[in-house]
C-alpha cells in the first residue's frame, strides 16, 4: 500500500511539473520551465523510499510477521548497511543522498542475498543437493518470486548507477597546441586543429590524446560542425566509455590562433543504468517462463477437486 501511494507522489509530481508550464504559459503568455531544481527536491526521497521498500516489502508477510522475525531477517543486511555506510565516510563520501541510496543499495541486496542464501539452504537439506544446483532449481521451482528478487537487484543497480551522478566532475579548458589538462586520473594533450570546408560546412577538428595515470588509452577527435545555410554550429561529442565511468569531452570553441576552449566531463556509473536494463529484463524473463509440469499438475488436480466439491454442493 505505501508503495502504491509513493508512485502516486511521483505521478502528481511528474504531472504536475510537466503541465504546470503550459498553465503559466496560458494564463501569463510567459514561458516556463521546470527543471531538475524543481523535480529532484521531490523525485530522490520518494525514489530512495521506493528502494527501501524493495528490500522491506517482499520479505513482510501481510498479517503474519512479528518483531523477532522481522529482527532475524533484517538484523544481519542491517549491520551490513551501517558497515557499508562507515567505510563511506571513511573514504570521504560526504554526499547526503549518496550515502543514503549506497546504504539502501547494499541494505537491499543483502535481503535478496539471504533470501536465496536461506532458500538453497533448506532445499539443500530437503533434496540433498548441492549449494549452486540447489539455487538454480530454487529460482526454477519459484520463479515469479525470485524472478521478482533479480528484478528488484536490477532496480538496485539501477540506482546505483543514478547515484554517481553526485560524483561527476566537468571543467572548461582553454588549451594551447601541446598543452594539457588534468581532471581526476585523466590526463589530455591537445595535439592539432584541422578545419575542413565543403559547400555545405566547416569542420574544425581537434586531436587528443587521452592519459589514464600517466598511459595512453585513446586519440579521440572532438569537433564541431558549423552548417552555412542555417547559419547553426552543433557539437561532436567524443565519448570514452568504461564499467567505472564516461569520459565526455566537447570542443567548445576554435580559436584563430589555433588554440581551443574544450569542456570536459566525467559522468560516473552511467553504464549501470544500462547494466540494469538488461538484469531487469531478466528477471522478467525467469517469470514469464511456463510453470513446470509438476506443480501445473497439483493446480489441476486441486482445480478439478474444488469443481467436483462445488458440483456435490
């Protein structure tokens, strides 16, 4: 139920941020905008709310669940969590709503760990089965619910990945031919211009070599585009992408004298995100699967059973 009312928050929010500018619009004959100033202030509690209900809400029996149950289940994630939060602030981590969501991502896998930790477990000591064969017919004999476990581990990496966006970095870079600039472990040396002119565009072109702690991965050629019959330049963004993070680098500026003003940006865990997708799709998958023939065999048997049973009635 709180998770039905919290997506109903986000629902008011999104709608009401979305239309608002069309109303002001109408009534003022001004432009608006609502941007993430005004979304993320409301977005991030409920969506860290709705990551602390994945991890809560599966494991609560409706009507059934006591104190010391709830203590034996969430006792041990718990003392993980806080752990985890510890060595953050440790390391330096000082972001609020970072600490909060990296707490509640290591809070929540550890619930889905131990539910099929304690589920191999007992099918272990039921069937004699060994610990991986005993997860693997685990998930296949309850698919909808652990299918619906690696769904909510997708939804925690997924905000994993969100979260390093309280970590990016960017920096404007005014460069010379063979000078260089450093942001983090990045280091980039500005090689060469080239400009390239045909009927319809001129074309600078950049040349840089990209450093990660002192060693050459990749020569990237950020450029920009400037169109003669719309009189309109555009951007070529150069990407470096890796699990840990993406390099953006813009070139923002050509100078006649050749040198340049670039922008970079480091965008931490985007990849994540896309990690996510494919956990989550998953996860679906494992519950659309058939139900295996034994237990669609029961539900026969018990459907045919409860339609006699009404007949004789």
């Amino acid at each position: 139920m709180i998770n039905n009312l919290l997506f109903l928050g986000a629902l008011a929010a999104v709608f009401w941020g979305t239309v608002f500018p069309m109303v002001y619009e109408a009534v003022y004959n001004e432009k608006a905008t609502m941007a993430a100033p005004w979304f993320n202030p409301r977005m991030v509690p409920i969506g860290l709310f709705l990551l602390l209900l994945t991890g809560i809400g599966p494991l609560v029996a409706w009507r059934k669940t006591s104190w010391n149950l709830l203590r034996k289940i969430f006792m041990k994630p718990l003392g993980l969590a806080l752990v985890g939060l510890g060595i953050m602030l440790v390391v330096g981590i000082r972001h609020v709503y970072a600490l909060i969501s990296l707490t509640l991502s290591i809070f929540v896998t550890a619930t889905i760990i131990a539910e099929f930790h304690r589920g191999a477990r007992a099918r272990m000591r039921t069937n004699s089965e060994g610990y991986f064969p005993a997860v693997y017919n685990l998930l296949m004999k309850n698919k909808r619910r652990y299918g619906g476990y690696i769904v909510h581990f997708g939804i925690v990496v997924m905000f994993v990945g969100f979260t390093g966006k309280a970590f990016e970095v960017e920096k404007d870079a005014h460069l010379k031919i063979g000078e260089s600039s450093q942001i983090r472990g990045y280091s980039l040396t500005y090689l060469d211009m080239q400009t390239i002119e045909d009927g319809n565009k001129i074309v600078w072109q950049a040349k840089m070599d990209v450093y990660v702690d002192g060693e050459k991965v990749k020569t990237i050629y950020p450029n920009k585009h400037f169109y003669k019959v719309q009189e309109q330049p555009t951007t070529e963004v150069v990407l470096r992408s890796t699990l840990k993070e993406d390099l953006y680098v813009v070139l923002a500026q050509p100078n006649d004298d050749q040198s340049a003003i670039f922008k970079i940006y480091i965008n931490p865990l985007v990849n994540l995100v896309w990690g996510a997708g494919l956990i989550v799709t998953l996860g679906t998958i494992i519950i659309l699967l058939p139900a295996d023939k034994e237990r669609l065999k029961k539900t026969q048997v018990s459907s045919t059973k409860l339609k006699r049973a009404a007949e004789v009635t």
